[in-house]
C-alpha cells in the first residue's frame, strides 16, 4: 500500500468515527471520570502558597472531589471524546493552508473533553511539532503551573491554538493561517463547551475576538465570543510574553483569579489576611 493509499484509509475511518461522534448514545467500553465537570464538586486541599505577586504560580495544588460529587456527565463526556478524536483525524491530514506542509505533525489539543475551562494560545513550537502536544516547552510549564496556581491539574481542562500547525521558524501565524484554522477550534469549543476560555496573547485574541483587539486594550476585560454568548472570555497575557516580561505576573494572577471566580473555583487565601 503506498503512503496515499493509506492516509486516505485513515482520512474515510477518521471520518466515519467523526459521524459516529454524532451519535451520543454509541457505547465506549471505559467511562471516564471528568472532576471539573460539574459545577462545584472540586476543592482545592491546601490554598495556593505566598503572594502570587513575587511566587506566582506554584502550581502543583492537589484538588479532590467531594463525597458524593462523582462524575454527572460522563455520557457527555464519551461522547465529547468520541467526536474531539474524529475531528482531530481530520486535522492530522489537513492541508487548507501553508502549514500544513511544513509542519511534522499537527497540534490538535488536549485535555478533558469536557473542561469547563479552557486555554487558547498561539500555535506549536518546535517541541510542539516534535511531540504533538500543546504547550510542552518552556511556555508550557508556566502554563501548567498557571493552571496549578488556579487549583486544576492540566488534564482537567482543555488546551488548545488558534493554528494547529508550526509555523516554519516559531514565527507568528498570519491571517490567512489562522482564518483557515479556526473553523477546527470553534469545532473544538463547540463539542467541549467550557464554560470559560482564556485567551493567551495577542494570535489568540485576534482569532477569536476582532483584528482590532490591540492585547493592551483588551487584556484582563471579559469578552464573549458571537457564536457562544454563554462563554466568559478572558484575554491575557501569553506564558511567553511572561516569561520575557515576569512583573507581568502579577496582571495575568488577577486575571486568571477572575475567571476562578467565574467557575466558582475556591480562590486562594489572601496572604494578608488570616
Ligand atoms: N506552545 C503552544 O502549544 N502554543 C503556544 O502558543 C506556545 C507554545
């Protein structure tokens, strides 16, 4: 079988898992459990430690499930699944834009199906390409412990990009890149239906609110996307941006704070304050 042959093999079976991801009630053989699926049965067992300001995101907070807050939407949550990997085969052979035949492997996403919150950043890097996952380098682990610092582990939300593809040289994404990507990450936002998305940095913010959203205007105000008005957007800062520019920290804590306080997440004790 030559290379076509069986690419286009794997294009029909994605498709046809994709159509099967239309029809919730196909049994999976594993239920999966989805602890920030609903709306409060997360709590955090210690508050995040020190100021956020000087040691942000320490990440690494251990959240556990109240009695009895099991899991209420795994039926959903298989059914999310089912349809994020049918579309996620269709993107590994996406060829809409220049990307495509640049890239080692497209960056589809991960996390839970059904996260109630989730991240949006700008497109692979290079470990991105290499590994096929979001948000693995340097970047990544801020993210991770941003996510830490908010009492989530990085599986229960979802992380994703306004390009699937790395563009060649880390460079930014152009327009006609990320107009030709975002029907994939509405897709992803309609199958997951968080309840809140941050939007890291300005490639993000541009795909997914107006071209005329300079980050230094919009950064830290809620926004709402046309086709979800029942989504609580927040736009702030890219873990790189932060890594360059770490007093920036402290804006983005707020932030991040705000969307907690949208997700009824326990917020940190304030230091100050017994
Ligand atoms: N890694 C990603 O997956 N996205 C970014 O925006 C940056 C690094």
């Amino acid at each position: 079988m030559t290379g076509s042959e069986s690419s286009a093999d794997d294009g029909l079976l994605v498709h046809l898992e994709y159509l099967a991801g239309l029809y919730p009630d196909l049994p999976l053989a594993h239920s999966r459990q989805s602890p920030v699926a609903e709306a409060s049965p997360v709590t955090r067992t210690s508050p995040v430690k020190g100021d956020p300001g000087i040691s942000l995101f320490p990440g690494g907070e251990e959240i556990r499930q109240e009695p009895g807050g099991e899991d209420r939407n795994s039926m959903n949550g298989e059914s999310a699944l089912i349809k994020l990997s049918g579309l996620s085969g269709i993107v590994a052979s996406c060829r809409d834009c220049p990307l495509g035949e640049s890239r080692t492997q497209a960056v589809f996403g991960e996390g839970d199906p059904k996260a109630r919150l989730m991240f949006i950043g700008e497109g692979p890097g290079a470990e991105e390409d290499r590994t096929g996952r979001p948000f693995v380098g340097r970047a990544g682990e801020l993210l991770t412990k941003m996510i830490g610092a908010m009492g989530l582990k990085r599986e229960q939300v979802y992380i994703a990009n306004a390009v699937k593809c790395r563009p060649p040289g880390n460079r930014t994404p152009e327009l006609l890149e990320r107009d030709a990507c975002k029907h994939f990450l509405l897709d992803q936002i309609r199958i997951i239906r968080p309840g809140a998305i941050v939007l890291l940095g300005q490639t993000a913010i541009f795909s997914m609110l107006t071209q005329n959203s300079p980050i230094s205007s919009v950064r830290g105000v809620e926004s709402s996307l046309p086709d979800f008005p029942g989504i609580r957007v927040m736009p702030t800062y890219h873990p790189a941006y932060l890594l360059r520019n770490p007093q920036a920290k402290v804006l983005v804590w707020k932030d991040l704070q705000q969307v907690m306080s949208w997700l009824s997440l326990p917020l940190p004790a304030d230091p100050g304050k017994k």
